[in-house]
C-alpha cells in the first residue's frame, strides 16, 4: 500500500536478490555487531571495498528525494573524504567525522563514495 518509498520496495528487493545466509554457530550467545548504519532509509549503502588502509563506501539516494543521511561505522575511522567513481579524494572533499558519524548530503539518486582512512 502506498509509495514504493513507503512499501519498503527496495529493502525487500535487495533481501530476494541478496538473502541472508545462516551457517551452524556454537550456543553461544554473540552481540549483534554491524560495520556500518545509515541514518535514512532512502539512503542505501551499495558496497563497502577495503583497501590497504582504509575502506571505500559507496552510497546512493534511491527515493529521489533530497535527503541528510548519517554514516556511522564501529571502524577505527581517522579521515574521511568524499572520492570520484574512480576512488580518487576530491578537491574540497574532506569530510569533518562526528559524533553522529559523517553527515552526507544527497540530491534525487546522487551516487557518493566516501573514502574513510583507518587508524593504524
């Protein structure tokens, strides 16, 4: 019912074309632990690739809305800077870390990659 924005379409479609694989574990009991969140849920992280150093993600507004969304990581993140497609920073791009995480600003459908150098 309602907007496809609304209705969730493009979580449900990333858990049919994605689904969650569950493998045999011990009993114990493990924390819930995630590497990254996002504030929005027009906002979806696409991937997350590791380099020697740092990891680049790449997100992507997908309600075609504009929209101030959060990305927060438990990484020991140091720098972070927004990077072109090709993973090169960008003149200008540093990014201030806060303690919400980094604030990303998003037109309808803008594609960003934030290039966040880790502690060593």
């Amino acid at each position: 019912a309602g907007s496809f924005q609304d209705a969730g379409v493009i979580q449900h479609a990333y858990n049919l074309n994605f689904p969650l694989h569950a493998v045999p574990a011990s009993s114990a009991e493990c924390p819930a632990w995630s590497a990254f969140s996002v504030s929005s849920p027009a906002v979806v992280l696409e991937t997350a690739e590791d380099r020697p150093e740092a990891v680049v993600v790449r997100l992507y507004e997908a309600h075609g809305s504009t929209v101030v969304a959060w990305l927060q990581t438990s990484l020991p993140v140091e720098e972070a800077m927004l990077c072109d497609l090709l993973e090169r920073p960008v003149a200008r791009g540093c990014l201030p870390l806060e303690q919400r995480g980094v604030r990303l600003s998003f037109t309808p459908f803008r594609v960003l990659s934030v290039l966040l150098v880790l502690r060593r």
